[in-house]
C-alpha cells in the first residue's frame, strides 16, 4: 500500500505544470514508473491518485448497480475531469487547464498528503483553511472522527 505523509510546495508554469518534489517521489514505489490518476476533490483542490490507489476505487465505483440514479450521479460527479497522466522526462506533471481552473490553480501550489493520496491547493487557499480552523476546532473534530463509536 502506498502512503504519504507531508505538504511540498510547487510551483506551476505557463503551461500548467510542475515538477514532483523529491519527497514525494521518495515515497513512490521503487522500480515502477509513476502512473497518476488526477480528479477534482470534495473541495476546490484537486486528489491525485498514484494508479495503485485509483485501482481499487475504480473498481468498487464500477461494480456499483447502474440502475441506481444516485450511483449514476455520484459517478458523474466522481469521475468528472478525471484523467491519467505520467511524469514527463523532466519529471512534471502536466495539468489541464479544466483540473486548474476547479481550484483555482495558478502559479504557487502545495501538494498535501492525504493518506493514499495527494491533494493539491492553492497555497493562498491552503492557507486561508487553515487561519480559520482553530486548535480547539481541530481537537473537537480529531474527538469526533476518531473516537470509538459503541454498538448496539
């Protein structure tokens, strides 16, 4: 399983790209050349996926029952703008200016970990999150997400 852990920050050129910081490309698999799946997120960041954590995904997206609206709304949702994309020879990924524009990507990102996965910011936006999330914010939502839930 891959796992990563950090916040890198990036910079993207005139033409939408910017190159894997070492640390990120630290914590890939060694020995297999990096295949990411990137989609817009929850919120006005994108998730980048290294193709070992899309894989699962896709398939439990796709065993879904299609005659559910709701499975069909949350896959146009879901897999809206989602594309595969590699590292060039230089080591950049290349963004599409549709990925960009959902969250207002235009010249200084961060790259956060998020378990399996990337996310990446503005780094004004990312900033911002985090001015307005107070310690005391932060402990009562660590209490409620990770506290042992009781059955009945």
């Amino acid at each position: 399983m891959i796992g990563f852990l950090g916040e890198y920050e990036a910079t993207l050129d005139s033409k939408g790209r910017f190159l894997l910081p070492a640390g990120i490309k630290k914590q890939l698999p060694v020995g297999v050349d990096p295949v990411f799946v990137v989609n817009r997120g929850f919120e006005k960041c994108l998730t980048v996926y290294p193709i070992q954590s899309w894989t699962p995904i896709y398939e439990n997206i796709s065993a879904l029952n299609d005659f559910d609206p709701k499975v069909r709304e949350f896959r146009r949702y879901f897999l809206n703008g989602a594309i595969q994309l590699e590292l060039d020879s230089a080591g950049r990924i290349l963004l599409p200016k549709n990925l960009l524009e959902h969250a207002g990507l235009e010249k200084d990102i961060v790259l956060v970990s998020a378990v399996t996965k990337l996310e990446i910011w503005d780094k004004n936006k990312y900033q911002q999150f985090f001015d307005t999330f107070s310690p005391e914010a932060f402990s009562s939502l660590a209490a409620e997400v990770m506290a042992k839930k009781e059955t009945t």
